[in-house]
C-alpha cells in the first residue's frame, strides 16, 4: 500500500543557537482506487481511521519522512521527533508527517545563516 503512494516533502535546516534543526514535513497519499490506488473509495474514512491505529504504517510513513529530511541536510540526523496526522480525503487517505531534528555538525555546512 505505501509503496504505490504519492509522496511530496519540504522542509529546510536552519541555524538555531549554536546549532542547526531540521523542520520539514512529509505527505504520504495512500491512493483510492479511482485514483489508481488500492484502497476502495466508498470506505476512506473508516480506512483513515484504522490506519490512524497502525503501528506499522506509522513506523513506514516516519521512516519515509526521515529518509526524506536527510535528502534535504545531505547528512544525517538526530533523533526525530514527529507528529503524524491521518485523515481521508477526495484522493485517498493522506499520512502528514511533521519532523523535527538537530543536525549533525558534519551536515550542518549547507543550513541557512
């Protein structure tokens, strides 16, 4: 199901004290069917409702958001610390990940000043 999802991410690390933070958030869209998904279109929100219960879609969606923030520091991170929203709508059910992380010093050099 997460492998067929359309996935758009932004975010940027920025200079905070002697340091530098990852902010960033990452959409995943879990398709319905008449969208080309998986997930059938007359049962969008009690599908966004169970899968706001899944412990392993979380774990997915925040590992795709992870991967999608070290893209964007060309480095690695902390530990993450993420909120993770679920809900249907008109195209499928959307995964909002919203991702906080101290970059490491090696990858800081590209963070805004």
């Amino acid at each position: 199901m997460v492998e067929g999802a359309d996935i758009v991410s932004e975010g940027m690390p920025q200079t905070e004290g002697d340091g530098v933070v990852y902010y960033g958030s990452t959409s995943v869209l879990l398709l319905a069917r008449s969208r080309g998904g998986t997930l059938p279109d007359p049962d969008l929100a009690s599908m966004a409702a169970l899968l706001a219960c899944d412990p392993h879609l979380k774990l997915r969606v925040l590992r795709i958001a992870r991967r999608e923030a070290c893209t964007r520091v060309q480095g690695e991170l902390g530990p993450v610390r993420a909120e993770i929203d679920v809900r249907a709508s008109a195209a499928g059910v959307v995964v909002l990940v919203d991702v906080v992380a101290v970059v490491h010093a090696s990858a800081a050099s590209g963070a805004s000043r």
